[in-house]
C-alpha cells in the first residue's frame, strides 16, 4: 500500500524520468560494453623493445616491388631475428615455440583491419604519417587491447568511410567509390 | 536529354574485341569468374539466374545451312558513357565518377532493389540470387582482388579495377607515372587470358595505346548505339552482318546508314 | 518498488525516448547493416603477397606453360606465361580454372580401396603401396599378366611405365588411349615416311583444316590460337586465310574465312575431290606414286563430291582458286573430335600437303623424329598399341591381365563403346587408377591411388601432337605441399618397381624429367622456370600414300541412319577432366539444360528424321544408346547430327554428374579397310522420338 | 459478445460467423507470411523473378495498390481543400483504402530489395537524381500522414472515445485535417509522378522513355492522372463490394457516382494524353533508335492486343461510360466502367513494369517471358489478405460510414 502511495505520490513523471535515464545509462555504458568483446595479442609484441634495439619502422613494414604494402612482417621476416630466444622476455619464448619453430603464421590482430570490399593503397598514401591513422605504436611495450564488434566482427578502431572521405575531401583528392572499393 | 551532364574524364578505359578473332573458346569468361570470385553454380545451364559478368553471346547470320555463319561476341560492361544504371540508383550505390570512367558498384552499399538492371538494356548487370558458397575448400583459391558479395546485390563488371589500382601503385614504386601507365600495365583479366587476342584494352584517349586507333576503325561499332549510351567497349569486325547486328539497324532496313551520333 | 500499469508504461516509454538518446538503435542499425556486408558463412579473402610462378598446366592435352597467381603462396588463378614461345601469354579455358581444380570436391583426397560395389575407404599410403606390391609380385615374369593404360601423351611417365612392365615381363602390356598422334605417325607410315606429323601455322598463309578443330580443341591450341591471332591484327587487313571444312561450324569454324559443311562420313572424299581438282588445276609432284595417285583422284569428280558432302562443287573450285593463289598453303588433317579418324583420313588430307610441295617447309608439314629416351628400355611412342583394342581383346578373352594400371586415363567413360568398354574392364581381377580425380575408371577400380594436380608435381610433356619443330616442356610443383594426401604416381611406381627387385635408374619422376632435359640438351631449371626447349624444322620423303588410299571404302548410309559428329569443345572438360565448375558458365544453354543434352542438327535433317526442335530423341548404334533434345542448328553438315562431347558423367562431383549424355556409348568402331585400324570417326547412328 | 464495441446504432453479424471470416482470411494471411518468411531467410531466389526479371509482380502490384489508392489524396484534395462536402460520406473509406494500399506496398518492397536490412539506406545515402529515391521518401512520408489520418478514426471507436483525452485529441486532429490532406496530396502527386518518372527515364528502354517537361517525363504527369482517374472509383467498388458482403448499405449512390464522375473526368483527361503520347512514341521516338512498334511486341505474352485492351478496351470506353452521365447513373454501368478502369491501369502498370524489360535490345538476344511464381502469388495475397483483415476490424467496430445508420434504418 505505501509503495502505491509512493507512486501516485511522485505524479506522472518519475516512471518516465526513471525509465528515461536507466535507457541513458543502458545505452551509453552497458551496451558498448555489450557490443565489443575483447581481444588480446597472440604474442605479447613489444614495438618500444625493437625500437631500442634500434630497428627502423621500415625494416618490418615494407613495401613491395609491386607497390603492395606487407604490412604487419610475416614469420618467416620475424624468425630472421628470433629463431631461438635472445632474451630473457616470456613474449619472445612464446612466439618462438609456438611459431617460430612450427612454422605457422602469427594470427595477428588488425586494429585497422578493414573488410575485404576496401582496397587501401599505402603506396599512395605513403607521404602521410603512419600515425595520422595508426596508433603510435613505437613507444608501447604492451599491444593495446583489440575490441571486436560481435556483430559486424570489426575492430573498434577500423576507421570508417566518413572519415576517409573527409581527408579525401580536405585534400582535394576523388572520393569516387572505386577509389577504395573492391 | 533529361539533364544529364556526361562527365568527361581525362582517361577512359575501353576496350576493342575484334569479333573476327573470337572463338568463343570461353577462356575469358573462365579467367573473368576465377578473378573476380563468382562462385560456381549448381545449374549453370539456367542462364537467368547464372552470374557472368563477361557473357559471351553467339550471333548467327540466320541462313539455312551451309550458308549458316556463327560469331561470338563478349560482353563485359560496357561503362557507358552516359550509362542507363548510375542515375536511377537510388542509394549511389553506383557511380560513375572515377578517372577512368568505369562504372563502379558498390556492394556493401547496394540495397538489390534492381533498378539498375531494369535500366541496363545490355544485360550486363546481376543479381546475386545466392551467397557465395564455394565447394569446400575452394575458397582457398579465393582471388584477392575482387571481395564475396552477399547475396541480395546487383553485381557487375568493372573492368578488374582493382588492376588499376594495383597498376598504379606499382608505378608509384617503381617511378612511373600512375596519372599516364603506358599501354598494357593495366589489362582486365579477360583480355589478358585471351588465346587469340581478340581483346584490346587501354586508354581511349591516349594516342599511345592501341585502342585509341581501333575504336576509330572503319569496321567499329558500339552496341546500340542509337540509344546513345556512349559506351567505352567498341567491337570491330570486317563481317557487315556482324556490324549490323549490334545495333537496331534491322527495323529501319537501312544498315549502317543513319549513325545518328558518334 | 511496486509499478502500478500507468506507472510502468511510463517507465517503458521513457525508456524508449531514452534510447532514442543513445547509440543503441543507431549503432544497431549500422552494425546490423554491416554485417550484412560480411556475413559469417560467406568466404573472407586471403591474405599476403601475390607472387606469380611458372608452371606447366597439364589440365588440358597439350598444357598450357601458365604462371600461377598466388596469394599468401596459395594459388589462385593462371595466367599467361608471355616469355614462353609456345603458349606466348594465351591460357586455354581448362588451364584458366587450374586453380580452383585444385580445390575441385571431385579430387581424391587420399589413397583408397574398394570395399564393395562402389564402396570406398581411405586406407594409409604405405598400405596403399603395399597392397600394389603384393598384387603384383605374383605376376613378376608372367607375359600379358599386368597392362597398363596411359592417358597422358606427351609425359616421360609413360616411359617409367612401359619400362616397368617390360621389367615385369609384361612387355607388351603398356597401352595408351586414342588420339591422333597415333594414327597420323601410323599415316606418315603408310606415307612411307617416319616420325610424328607437325603442322607450322605461324609461318602459313592459308590454312586449311580438313576435320581438325585446331583452334579450339585440336593439337596446342593455345599456339595455334596465337598463330591464328597473329595473322589477323585488329584493324588491319589478314596476312592468312583459315578454311575449315569439317562436319559442324564449331569454335575454329565461326572465325575462319570459310566453313565447308562436309560430313564425317565424306572426310576422305572431300580430300581426294580437292586432290583431284588441284591436278586438273596443274598441280605435279615428284612422288613415286603420283600416277597412282592421280588416277585414284580421277575418281573422285565433282558429281562424286557433291553427292559425297551434300556441299555444290563450286565450293570447290573456289577453294582451289585459293590454294593455287596461295604462296604457303597447309593443309590439317584430323578427326573433329581429335580421335578414331583411322590413317586414311589422316593420308588422304596430309597428301595435300605433299601434292603441294608442302613437307618440310616453312608453314608446311613438318616431321618430328623420335626424342631421345630417359630408360632405354622404355617402349617407343609410334609403336605403343590403343587401349580401344587391347579392351576389345580383354572383352574376347584373347588378352587375359590379372592387374591393369590406370594412368592419367579415362577408359571406362572416354572410348568408343563406352559400355562395352567398361564391361571389359570389369573382367580385369585388380584395377589400380592413378587419378587425380574420381572419375568413372577410379569409380570402378581396386585401388585408387590419388595423383597430384599439375600445380603439385614435376611433369613434362614432350612434341604435344600438332607442334611444327621438337618441342619440350617441364614444370616443377608450385605449392609446398599438396593440399590433398596425394603421391606422385611415377614416384610410386618406381618405389613398387624396386620392391619387386626392378632398377629403372631413378628414384624419382623429378629425376626422370631432368635425364630426359639432359638427353635432349635441355637445362631442367630453365625450363621448369617457363622456359621451352625447340629443335629443327623438319621434313622427309613422303610419298602421297596411293596404295594406302586406294582401299579407302566409301562409308555406306541409309535411310534411316545419319552420321554422328561428336563436338569437343575445350572449355567442357576433357576425357580426363570433366568440366571444371568455373567453366560450367560458359556451356550454352542451346547445348545444355538442365540434365539434358541439345542434340544438334540443320532444319533438313530434322525434317527427314521427323523431329522439330525441343523434341526428345534416342540415338542408338551398336549396344549403346544416348537420350537428348533436338536443337535445330544451321551450322551443321548435311545428314549428320552433332552432340557434344564431355558430359554424362557417371562420377565426379555434383556440378557434373548425371547431366546429360556421353556420346562415347554410341560411338561404334570397326575396322579400316586397308590397315586394320580401330575406327570410329564416321560412326552412324538411329534417330528415334521419344 | 463484443457489441459493446460496435459503433453507435448499426447491426454487425453475429461474433462467431465473424471469427470464421477472420480464420477464413487468416488463412491466405499466413500462407503469405511463410512465403515472406523464405523470403527473408533464403532470398528472393524462390521467387520467379531472374536476370531478365528484376521487375516482375511485386512491383507490378506496388504500382497498382498505389494507383488504386490514389483514391485517399484525391478524394481528401477535393474534400478538405475544395470543400466537396458531399464526400464526407466516403473520406473515411478512402483514407482506409489508403492506408491499407501504401503500408501494404511498402511491406512488400522490403521483400523486394534484396538487402531488407539497408533499406533505410535510402534515407541516409540518398541519389537525389533517381526517381526511385523520390518514390521512397514520398511513399514513406505519405504512409505516415495515411496514419495521421486513419488515427482519429480508432479512436473515434466507441469505447475508446469516451476517454476524454482521446476524444478531443481526435477532435483536434479532424480540425486540422485539412493540413494533412494538403500535405498528403502533395507528397501523392510527387511520388505517383516519380512511380511513371521511375520508367520515363530510363533512357536504354525504348518501350519506357519518354521526353518530357524539365526533369519530368511525360509519364510522370500520365501516372499522376490515370492514378486519380482510377483511385476514387476504385474506393466506390470496394463500398459496393462490402455492401454486398454484409447485406448493407453504406454510401448513398449519388455519392458513389460523384465518385465515378469525378475518376471519369480525370481518366478522360488521361487517356486523351496516353493516346498522344503513345502516337507520339511510335511514330516519333522509336524510329529515332532504329526499332519499330512491331518490335516492342512479340507472340501473345506480349502481344499488342495487351495495349489495346489498356487503352481502349480498359481506357476510352470506360472513360465514355464514366462522363456519360446517363450510362454512370445505371449502378450497374457505373460498377463496369469502374472494373474496366481499374484493369486498364493495373495493366498499364504490367505493362511499364514488364513489357519494358522484356523486350531483347540487343537484336541477336531473344525474348524472354516471366511469371511470378507461388512465393511472389503468396506474399501478394498475404497484401490482400491484410486489407481485408484491416478492413474487416474497421467495419466492424470503427464510425467508418456515417450514412450507415440513416440508411438502415
């Protein structure tokens, strides 16, 4: 009986105010939370340790002879310098059992992975700074973690079209579909 | 006619099959579907529902044996100048707005609504009726250059366009001019495979390449070219009845007489 | 805190209007429409840099020299190899799909063995091998007790298999299937010449082809396809004429200057008809024979032609008035379909060429003398004897193997007969198929032990029947590790050899290859890399072949029977390789419906036969009989019926099996007058509405 | 059982024979709904459409219920705006017929889109050159002041307007639908217009493209005009329909055949310009891309006897019968003329729909022919199937003909 006091009491706009804040709160806080599941590196891969060491951006992500962009180095680029453990590192123990020795690839995760319907020139973006779109990554020691969107299976941080259509626009350069479809 | 500016482009991709070297072998047609990831069908003898971004068509010259004359002819699309498609989107779903002047389509963007291919009197545009299944483990030899489309969308031919954007990065690193790439640095798979050479491609508008003379030939015509499409596939043949079945030269019996433009 | 309904639905309504303030409705739309751009069960591209790598495409008979497009070191798609002087950056539509055959759901994916009627079990590889081991070692010495049938013309592996047999005992147990380079170097035979006949279309400038569909499904057809391409510049005027005169307006027919509708039946006739005209016309040879020669052609007037193709001999007087303006003519001889044509055809046509000074000149016919051999004691290739025999010997009881290996070959669906044929096999105790994929002869065998696709082995092919000059190609595998449990069947075969106590010399049929590169002064490394290996140009003495011609007997026809033309079309696969699905596309929806085949025929024969288009028909000869639809079609000669080859798959995969009708059951052979040759090329057939 | 609910002095059939009619419609209803259902979940691979196809029943009936629809904007312009007081005794009706014919297309073209889930694409990326974008903002606007204008007629249901709320927010929305027939005749004329634009322009269909005034072609302005030559006199058929279904009347005939005079005079309009510009297109237009009339047609599918049953058979002689006041005063003429009318503009639908795409341009390609198979039937009838349902519900418990009780008396 008192709760319905209560409840006449506090009029109409209570249940409303109530209701509209929960759906704020459920909206902004729960639901990223709800929408991305996190992800971690398979190797703990510290940029800031090669760095050091005094290894060049480059040196890893290069470009090819075609004018493709390898990106993130393939094993066989990484077991050049560990195919056994320098180090005292746990990271670089791990990779070295578990890829280095076996052969297989590293199933890296992409933060700017975009889906197969683009296709990105670094070549001819190659002016830019990396980190105009890429974290900088040359002074982390431990990869961030990657957030996936459960349902269209993107990252968190893949850039998306607006955006490149905006620095294409800034720069004068097309925005034609073609200039990054597939 | 009704408003629409035709857009001009410093570059214009096209292409010049030379009917008289066509044999129909289909080994365009094979190399088109493996680039471009089309899966195989189950029943691919139902050609309404069959995904062939390049068709090859068999034109016959209607007499009774043994006077009976057959030829082949691909049709890719024909990136209209003008083209039928790209005005009734109504999603901007495809455009034709890059330098080049090929007629993009965008999947993820594409709604199926269909209009374009009521629009496109060449047939050149598909629907994807099914997902892309492939047997189990071919799609391991998935090609990179063309994303799986879902199915629900209208697909189509652009002329391997992600060629040209790899044509251009190579010129980018190997210091050439990726605005100006000389004649066949950039061949759509089609042209590329074919055994006769049937298939000429490059820039229209480039004095360098080939196909800047051939499309000027006196034995090159346009498919339907009294609806004034403009497109940027020209056909060449020395067979007059060939020439004349391209465009709607028939009803008014009057062939190749009245080329109202071009 | 209690809720009155009011309450609650204010509280559900502000919870809405609270939404509308958050990305939840928004974001979920976006996302739900992205999604839609990558649903899960559609494939994801791969990944990795594009590499293109040289290989030697054995898919179709000839091989394509491709470069193989891999991405992450998978491969997916050939192109052509333009630094290859044969293939010259043309890729054939079946060496187009390699990539994807790969992955074909049709490949055998491990070693197996029969467990029932048509009941299979993947079994372990050393037992596989063990197993060939063990039938074999009984039959060690015993003459006649293993047969092998080879399906591959060109590889050094028939020569590791005809070795091996002759180790065995079985020396005269090595077969191989029916194709043309058999029967024309048995031609050149009876030409009183020698060697493998050669056609140089680059350097002619009329071309000539009697039945030969050479750009399409005849000899290298990529080169000739080239050849072709190249005499016809885009824009510009020809520097050659193409004539094609054969039973149907097939692929090489819609581009060449001329099509000639000229039954199968009436090959021989056409020849000598056109023989005859070109002596009246003035043409002499030095030829011993020529007298004989030309009183045989004598017989052949004008009436004679007309009546013998159904064509009006002013066809023929213009073709003479081009030959004789002609400054290289050639002239190609062959079956349609590239087989069962027997020699006479074959004589008949290349006596043209010998009429015409034509042997041994640039864009003339040319001689390919025998290459030199890996394992000397290897059977030589003009002799190996045809598997279409060897099964009719089997069916007879005269030839009584206990074990038969199967290469690279087809017999239970690709000979004529197809029944019999298969019926045949089925005496034979042991069957052992080396396949790459499962089709009707690894269906029916004991023992099927998985080959790997050109992409995953070492293979060569030598003088690909058609080739003008000595020719040699080699190819290395492209991919690590094949995708499926596969081993090399050469490999296999010399590890069995050697547990029966027989040394070929190698271990290996990488190894063979690279005796067979020495032998001929080739480096293995350049070629596996896209290179080729050429000889000379070459001729010899041949002689018009009248004594052979002269037994020619003139096919008979009646009433109800009209000659069958088979139409092989490249694109729709081989006798080995049903059509590969990438290739299903191209199939026309007038050859092909659904499950039924489109028999092809001109209005007046299906006037005369009483069949409109879309009827469904049965074509009967011999034990055989095919069911299909009529599809009414111009370009088709008089009198006969064409149906295309390659389909009526009994096995394979889901894209082909059981669509429409193998028109091998109603190829009927019998024996050419004059030379007691298997033929089948002027097979007939009964035309019935169903 | 539920008497209660009726409206104010009218007899409704017992609850039980109503439920049988609601299980009988139910029926069709939910056949459909598996149809869409596959649709949904396979694609619309199990539907008849295909590459020649892309265009086949689905819009075809899009275009018809629209046209035949077109009744609630028409009848709403000339009530509200040029205050033919007379038509009060058939808004209502109209605004129903409305209703059920907009939120029924759009229901059936998120089926048709072959990605439902983008189809609020049309919103956010817009093409503001395609006639298809101005049909899909036009439709969807339209539906909803079809919404508004249905609304105040629920709650004028008995129960629900004793709530005094509910009541006067009825009242308030009847005051100002004037506002909303304006807009609903505005936003109708544009998208009825772009529906014959969406044609018009199609300038690698000969059998479509017409010239036209500014961005319009002429069949804009032609399915403007044969939409209100046909919508109001296809609400007076659905009147007389369920007149005959429940035995009573509903709309007195001098309404009714106001109604088909004022759908005959437009139709007269209409088919005076179909026949000029069809003259026109044949003798003008099609030589000038080298094709002949002949060539538009093939065999009986799409023989030339489908256009002259459009335009005279479904056209000139309804239109005669409908502005012939003594033949459109026979109710018996007037509900001929009316069918006659509403086939000749389904047809010329088909036929835009169709024909247009069936014809081979490419002169060695060959005609190909369509029919829609069960799923496309199915989902079709599902539209149907739900009008009635709406239908059904309002007659029964919503004020919908205010004659009713006088003329039952």
């Amino acid at each position: 009986m008192e709760e319905k006091k209560q409840c006449k009491g506090c009029g109409g706009a209570l249940p409303f105010v109530i209701g509209f804040v929960a759906a704020l709160i459920a909206g902004w806080v729960l639901f990223p939370d709800l929408m991305y599941s996190k992800k971690t590196q398979p190797v703990r891969f510290s940029h800031k340790i090669h760095q050091e060491q005094g290894l060049e951006c480059a040196g890893c992500h290069t470009f090819r002879d075609d004018g493709s962009f390898a990106g993130i180095p393939t094993n066989e680029k990484c077991a050049e310098c560990h195919s056994d453990v320098q180090g005292s590192d746990p990271a670089e123990k791990v990779y070295v059992e578990q890829y280095a020795k076996t052969g297989k690839e590293v199933p890296w995760l992409i933060y700017q992975y975009q889906p197969d319907n683009v296709i990105f020139s670094h070549k001819a973006h190659e002016t830019l700074e990396c980190t105009s779109c890429h974290p900088d990554m040359a002074k982390n020691d431990t990869p961030p973690v990657f957030y996936q969107n459960r349902l269209s299976g993107y990252s968190k941080q893949t850039m998306k079209m607006w955006k490149c259509e905006r620095c294409h626009a800034e720069n004068g350069v097309s925005n034609a579909c073609h200039a990054c479809h597939k | 006619m009704h408003g629409h500016v035709e857009r001009e482009f410093k570059i214009t991709w096209g292409m010049v099959i030379d009917l008289d070297k066509c044999t129909g072998c289909g080994a365009c047609m094979t190399a088109c579907q493996v680039e471009n990831n089309i899966a195989p069908m189950l029943d691919a003898s139902n050609k309404l529902r069959t995904l062939s971004w390049l068709l090859v068509f068999e034109m016959s010259n209607k007499k009774a044996a043994p006077d009976a004359e057959i030829a082949y002819l691909p049709r890719p699309c024909m990136q209209c100048g003008n083209p039928a498609c790209v005005p009734v989107c109504p999603v901007v779903a495809t455009d034709k707005n890059e330098e080049g002047g090929i007629v993009s389509q965008i999947y993820p963007r594409c709604i199926g609504c269909r209009y374009c291919m009521a629009a496109c009197p060449y047939h050149a545009r598909y629907f994807n009726w099914e997902d892309p299944i492939f047997p189990k483990g071919m799609e391991k030899a998935l090609s990179p250059n063309t994303s799986t489309r879902p199915r629900g969308v209208v697909e189509k031919c652009n002329f391997c366009h992600t060629r040209f954007v790899q044509a251009k990065d190579k010129a980018r690193q190997t210091g050439g001019n990726p605005d100006a790439l000389p004649d066949g640095a950039y061949m759509p798979a089609c042209a590329e495979v074919c055994p006769t050479g049937a298939i000429s491609f490059g820039d229209l508008k480039n004095p360098e390449h080939k196909v800047h003379e051939l499309a000027k030939g006196k034995n090159a015509f346009r498919l339907l070219e009294k609806l004034e499409l403009h497109p940027q596939v020209y056909y060449v043949s020395k067979r007059e009845w060939v020439r004349k079945l391209g465009d709607n030269y028939a009803a008014t019996g009057k062939p190749g007489a009245e080329k109202k433009h071009s | 805190m209690g809720l009155d309904r009011r309450g609650f639905v204010k509280f559900v309504v502000g919870g809405v209007a609270g939404t509308l303030f958050t990305p939840v409705i928004w974001q979920g739309l976006d996302d739900a429409a992205t999604w839609s751009q990558n649903w899960g069960w559609i494939p994801r591209l791969n990944k990795g840099e594009v590499k293109a790598t040289s290989a030697l495409s054995k898919l179709c008979p000839t091989g394509c020299a491709v470069k193989v497009k891999t991405v992450g070191g998978l491969p997916f798609a050939a192109v052509g190899n333009t630094e290859n002087p044969m293939s010259k950056g043309g890729v054939c539509p079946v060496c187009a799909a390699g990539a994807q055959l790969m992955y074909s759901p049709a490949r055998v994916k491990s070693p197996m063995k029969k467990v029932g009627e048509g009941k299979y079990e993947p079994i372990k590889w050393e037992d596989a091998e063990a197993m060939l081991v063990e039938k074999l070692t009984p039959l060690k010495g015993q003459d006649g007790k293993i047969a092998a049938i080879s399906g591959d013309e060109t590889g050094s592996a028939n020569e590791v298999l005809s070795a091996m047999l002759a180790g065995l005992g079985s020396g005269g147990g090595f077969h191989v299937m029916p194709g043309e380079m058999f029967t024309a170097t048995k031609g050149v035979k009876l030409m009183g010449g020698n060697g493998q006949p050669g056609f140089d279309i680059e350097g002619a400038d009329l071309v000539l082809m009697i039945g030969a569909d050479a750009l399409d499904s005849w000899g290298p057809t990529v080169a000739n396809q080239k050849a072709f391409g190249a005499t016809r510049p885009t824009g510009a005027d020809a520097t050659a004429q193409f004539i094609y005169a054969g039973p149907v307006l097939n692929n090489t027919a819609s581009v060449c200057d001329k099509f000639l509708a000229v039954p199968p039946t009436a090959t021989t006739a056409f020849s000598l008809a056109l023989a005859n005209q070109l002596i009246s016309a003035g043409a002499v040879c030095p030829a011993s024979d020529f007298g004989d020669y030309k009183a045989l052609a004598a017989k052949f007037t004008p009436e004679e032609f007309e009546k013998a193709t159904g064509l009006k001999s002013e066809v023929l007087k213009d073709l003479v008035a081009k030959i004789k303006a002609a400054k290289a003519p050639l002239v190609i001889a062959g079956a349609s379909f590239g087989q069962g044509a027997g020699a006479l055809d074959f004589v008949a046509g290349a006596s043209l060429n010998v009429l015409l000074g034509r042997v041994g000149q640039k864009g003339g016919m040319t001689l390919l003398s025998a290459a030199p051999k890996a394992i000397a004691s290897a059977a030589d290739r003009e002799n190996a004897k045809d598997a279409a025999s060897f099964l009719a010997q089997v069916a007879t009881g005269k030839a009584t193997p206990a074990v038969l290996l199967v290469y690279e070959a087809n017999p239970a669906y690709a000979l004529p007969q197809a029944g019999d044929m298969a019926k045949a096999m089925g005496n034979i105790g042991f069957k052992v198929s080396f396949s790459t994929y499962m089709d009707e002869t690894a269906a029916m065998a004991d023992l099927i032990l998985p080959a790997p696709h050109p992409y995953e082995r070492f293979d060569d092919a030598m003088n690909p029947y058609g080739v003008a000059k000595p020719t040699y190609l080699a190819g290395k595998p492209v991919i690590a590790k094949p995708v499926m449990d596969v081993k090399d069947p050469v490999d296999v075969m010399l590890a069995a050899a050697g547990k029966l106590g027989l040394s070929l010399g190698f271990e290996t049929y990488a190894d063979v290859i690279k005796a067979k590169a020495k032998a001929l002064g080739a480096d293995f490394d350049a070629l596996a890399a896209g290179g080729i290996w050429n000889g000379e140009l070459k001729g010899g003495a041949l002689s018009l072949g009248a004594g052979a011609l002269a037994k020619a007997a003139p096919v008979k026809l009646d009433g109800k029977t009209v000659a069958l033309a088979p139409v092989s079309k490249l694109a729709y696969g081989t006798d080995n390789l049903a059509t590969p699905p990438a290739n299903l596309l191209v199939v026309r929806d007038s050859e092909l419906l659904g499950k039924d085949l489109l028999v092809q025929m001109n209005a007046a024969t299906a006037k005369t036969l009483g069949v409109t288009e879309g009827n469904k028909i049965k074509l009967t000869a011999g034990d055989g009989e095919v069911k299909a639809l009529v599809h009414v079609n111009e370009g088709v000669a008089a009198g006969t019926v064409a149906m295309l080859m390659g389909f009526g798959r009994s096995a394979w995969d889901q894209f082909t099996k059981g669509k429409g009708d193998n028109v091998y059951k109603i190829l009927t052979v019998s024996d050419e007058a004059g030379t007691g040759l298997k033929v089948w090329a002027g097979s007939t057939v009964t035309v019935a509405k169903i | 059982m539920d008497r209660a609910l009726f409206p104010d002095g009218v007899e409704r059939c017992s609850f039980g024979k109503f439920a049988l009619w609601m299980v009988f419609i139910l029926a069709f209803f939910l056949f459909g709904l598996y149809a869409m259902l596959l649709i949904f979940a396979k694609g619309i691979v199990v539907t008849g459409l295909d590459n020649y196809f892309g265009f086949g029943l689905w819009i075809t009936f899009d275009l018809a219920v629209i046209a035949l629809g077109a009744g609630a904007f028409f009848t709403g312009l000339l009530k509200y705006i040029l205050k033919i007081d007379q038509l009060k005794n058939i808004i209502n009706l109209t605004v129903i017929v409305g209703f059920i014919c907009y939120s029924g297309a759009m229901l059936v073209l998120t089926m048709d889109i072959g990605q439902p889930i983008r189809a609020w694409f049309g919103y956010w990326h817009p093409n503001v050159h395609s006639m298809l974008t101005e049909v899909i903002f036009c439709i969807t606007c339209y539906c909803l002041v079809l919404v508004i204008e249905f609304v105040p007629l629920v709650l004028e249901q008995k129960q629900l307007n004793k709530i005094p709320f509910l009541h006067h927010l009825a009242h308030n929305m009847h005051v100002n639908m004037a506002l909303f027939a304006g807009i609903g005749a505005f936003l109708s004329t544009f998208h009825q217009g772009s529906l014959g634009g969406m044609y018009g322009v199609l300038i690698g269909r000969p059998y479509a493209l017409r010239e036209g005034f500014f961005i319009w072609p002429w069949t804009f302005f032609l399915f403007v005009l044969s939409a209100v030559g046909c919508g109001p006199i296809f609400t007076v058929l659905v009147c007389t329909f369920m007149e005959k279904l429940t035995g009573r009347k509903l709309v007195d005939f001098k309404t009714k055949a106001l109604m088909g005079k004022i759908a005959g005079t437009m139709l007269t309009v209409y088919i005076f310009f179909k026949i000029l510009d069809t003259w026109a297109w044949a003798n003008n237009y099609l030589p000038s891309t080298g094709m002949t009339f002949d060539q538009m047609f093939y065999g009986i599918i799409y023989g030339k006897w489908l256009m002259f049953t459009e335009i005279i058979l479904c056209g000139v002689v309804p239109a005669i019968m409908l502005i012939t006041p003594s033949i459109r005063n026979n109710p018996t003429m007037l509900y001929t003329a009316g069918i006659l009318d509403c086939i000749g503009i389904s047809l010329n639908r088909y036929l835009f729909t169709v024909q247009t795409i069936a014809i081979p341009l490419l002169p060695f390609d060959s005609w190909h022919t369509y029919a829609p198979n069960w799923a496309e039937w199915a989902t079709s009838g599902m539209i149907v199937a739900y009008g009635f349902l709406v239908m059904s519900l309002s007659y029964r418990y919503l004020p919908v003909f205010p004659q009713e009780r006088g003329m039952n008396r």
